[in-house]
C-alpha cells in the first residue's frame, strides 16, 4: 500500500504542476496550520496510515502538532499500545505536557519524547542496555525473543537475566522486577523509528496536499488504487467536499483521471472491460483526425467491441455524439451498425480506419418510445463499469425506505435515546483479526448517512 501511496503522491504532484503550481513535497512546512487542522479534524480519508476510523478518532483527541505527533500517532495505533492501554496514558500525558515520576533516572532521557511510553524500538534497546547492562546487539536479541512470545520457562530466563544485569548496575531487586514486566509486555510492537518516521513523513504529505489540493489527490488515490477502501469512499469523500465527479466522455478525457482545478474527470481507463487497446486507439484517433461527430464516426475510426460500446453508451461516454438520440437509441443503432462495420473491416484487412459507409441500417421508422434510464437503473451501470456510483450517492433511490424505516444520519446518533437506532449503509470494509487472547475480532466499516443530504461517514464496528 505505501507504493501505490508514493504513486499517489507523485500523480498529485504532477496534476498540481500542470495547473501551474510549483508543488515540492521535500520543501513543505512541517507545521502548515491547514494540514494541522485537517488532521486534528480527522479528515483524513485518503491519507496514507491515517484512514481507518479508529485512527481517525486518534486524531480528533491527540490534533497533532507536528511532524512528530502524527510519528507517534501511527506508532500508537498498534496492537501492542492499544491492548496495553499505552495509548490512554501517552494522550493524557500529551494533553498536559506533564511527564511522569520515572522510576529511574536513567528512563527520563530516554522516554520523554513519547512521556513515557516505550513506542519505539530503539527506545527499548536504550532501556535494557541502560538498566541491565546489555550490549546493544544482545539487547536486540532479547527484543526479538520476547516478540516471539516465548513460553513460561524461556520468560522466566530471559527474567532473571534481565534482573541480574540490573542489579549488577545497582538497581534494588524489586525495582529491577518492577521494570522488567512493562518492557517485556511490549517488546515486540513497538515500530523501528526509522520505519515509524517515513511512514509519517509519507502520511503527513498526503495530508498536506489533501489540505490543499484535495480533488488532485483525490484523483491520485483513485487512479493508483492506494487507499485503504474501496474507491467508492473516495468518491463520497470527493462529494462531501464538493467536488465533482464527472464521468468519461470520448472527445475530452484522457486515460486516467484529471483533476481539473475542483472536479475530479474520470479517465477512460476507469471504464471496466474497456481495453487498454481500445482507449489507445481512441486517443490516437483523436490526435490523427480530431475529435468525433457522431457514433458513426466513432464506430468507423475506432475497431470498438459491441461490449465496449455498450458500455461507453451506457455511462454517458458518448452523450455529447449522440445527435439527440436517447442512449437507448444509441445501443440500438450500435447493434445495426457493428456487424456491418466488422464486416467491411475484415474485408479491408482488420484496419482501424474505415471510410464511412453510405448504406449503414436506419433505425426503424416506426421506433417505439424508449424510455430514459431510471436513476437507480443509471447507479447500477456506474457500478457495473467503474465499480462505483459516480453520479450520485448509492442510497439516493432508497431515500423513501430510509425516511419509512426512520434511518438516521450520522450526525445525529449521538443523541439517541435508547439501547437501538436504525441506521442506512453499506459495507465498505469487512476483515476478521485474530486477538492475543487466540480469539477473532470482526471489524465491519460501513458509510452511512451523516446529515440528510447524503453526506457520508465512515463508522467501524468491533
């Protein structure tokens, strides 16, 4: 996932700089109050390690102060600190600025930064060595032992090692066992601050420019497939933040997806079962002879597959082609047409470029009304070609049942009296995690309704 995010990035930076921006992430402030306040807020969908709920929730109650608040949020928001509890202690102690009464003095330089908690790994190799005397290769060795979760015999050794190398530094017995059981118990989660710290630096660049050029990263994200969710959130996401989402049109949209100031374009390429051939030949066509008149000039430039028309037609990929006609009308005259086209093709040698023809089928004279597509049935072709509804929220053709069923937004669930509320969504993540204790945990992150206008909230279950 940190690939397609660093894809993400560069995509974002480009699209900034084709709108003449001179974006450079190695020069961003580490304190931009924009970003600051975005991750306070917990707006973070679509930024790198930032996304799930709880994390989001992190952010609300810690509201980072710089670059290494969001270290140590991601650190945090592991296992090991949340089972432990280590996580309510270090934002109790963040919000204060308080350090605690270290047991000896040895700890107070090394854990102050995190006040107290032992976040990192490093921090843990420096308090063994300090307080027992261990080199910092054996050190790493007892980390490594102790992640492994080693039975009762092996932990009552590595024990008394540990509490033999204090004493031998002058340490009391009980203070020495005092401190073992802390250390041991969270051994083997803390991050490498190495590794914590460029996942930081990459998450509080993709919080920067979602501060600044949200439709731009937005984009990225979807393009490069490098969130956390599926790209409908994203898609919400952009529409909570008004931005819109256009779809594909044959004479304007490249293969990807552009960000054209704040609207977000879908490319070609995010058409399922389109080939990448096909959007080749469409954009080669483009540049050789310009744009397209009409569905026949299309059909005649470009050797489309009756699928691959059938579905440009149905997401309105060629509505400003169509010479008036319905999209219905269209994928009729698509289905006259074709056979004919393939035919003379095969017959010049399978060129792309076929002269128009002069005797292609008219639609019948006696053609019956075709009705337009309903909006619910338009959401289910977006969602069969782009995996997503682009046009408009996928509850919106159940507003009906929602108010009947009284569903009620987000917004206000906190003040719902009583052990139940209905609420309306959909899954948007559902996976299964095995917990320390060997049983499992299921973690169900849905969208639903957050205000009534069909602004959208992730919210996640355990």
């Amino acid at each position: 996932m940190r690939k397609r995010y660093v894809s993400a990035l560069s995509a974002t930076v480009a699209r900034v700089r084709q709108r003449g921006y001179p974006l450079d992430l190695d020069t961003i402030p580490f304190d931009d109050p924009a970003t600051l306040a975005l991750l306070g807020a917990g707006g973070t969908l679509g930024c790198f390690q930032l996304e799930s709920p709880g994390m989001r929730a992190l952010l609300r109650i810690m509201r980072p102060r710089s670059l290494d608040d969001v270290i140590a949020a991601i650190s945090l928001f592991r296992p090991g600190p949340i089972e432990g509890a280590l996580k309510d202690v270090f934002l109790a102690r963040l919000r204060t600025g308080r350090q605690p009464d270290y047991p000896h003095p040895a700890m107070a330089a090394i854990l102050a930064e995190t006040y107290g908690v032992v976040l990192f790994q490093e921090q843990f190799l420096r308090l063994v060595h300090e307080l027992a005397g261990y080199s910092l290769g054996e050190a790493e060795r007892l980390r490594r032992r102790l992640s492994k979760s080693p039975g009762p015999d092996e932990r009552a050794a590595l024990r008394a090692a540990f509490v033999a190398g204090a004493i031998g530094r002058d340490i009391a017995q009980p203070l020495a066992e005092q401190l073992w059981e802390p250390l041991a118990a969270n051994a083997g989660f803390g991050f490498c601050t190495a590794h914590a710290a460029s996942y930081g630096v990459v998450a509080y660049r993709t919080a920067y420019c979602k501060a600044h050029y949200p439709a731009e990263l937005l984009a990225a994200v979807l393009d490069n497939q490098a969130g956390f969710y599926p790209a409908q959130a994203y898609v919400e996401e952009a529409r909570r933040l008004g931005i819109a989402v256009h779809g594909p049109e044959v004479n304007s949209s490249a293969a990807g997806t552009q960000a054209p100031g704040q609207e977000i374009a879908l490319g070609l390429g995010a058409v399922q079962g389109l080939r990448q051939t096909a959007v080749a030949a469409l954009l080669a066509a483009r540049r050789a002879e310009g744009p397209f008149s009409s569905l026949a000039d299309l059909l005649t430039r470009v050797p489309l597959r009756q699928a691959e028309v059938t579905t440009l037609v149905q997401v309105g990929a060629l509505d400003r082609i169509a010479g008036g006609h319905s999209r219905l009308a269209l994928l009729w005259q698509a289905r006259l047409w074709l056979p004919v086209l393939e035919r003379e093709r095969a017959g010049a040698g399978g060129q792309g470029r076929l002269p128009l023809p002069t005797d292609l089928p008219a639609l019948p004279a006696a053609m019956p009304t075709l009705r337009p597509y309903s909006p619910a049935e338009e959401l289910d072709l977006e969602r069969a070609a782009f995996g997503f509804t682009r046009s408009a929220n996928p509850l919106l053709p159940y507003a009906a049942a929602l108010t009947h069923f009284g569903a009620v937004p987000a917004r206000d669930l906190a003040a719902q009296p009583g052990p139940s509320v209905v609420v309306a969504g959909w899954p948007v993540v559902v996976r299964r995690h095995r917990t320390r204790q060997g049983g499992w945990m299921l973690f169900w992150a849905s969208s639903i309704n957050r205000t009534k206008n069909n602004v959208k909230q992730l919210h996640q279950c355990n």
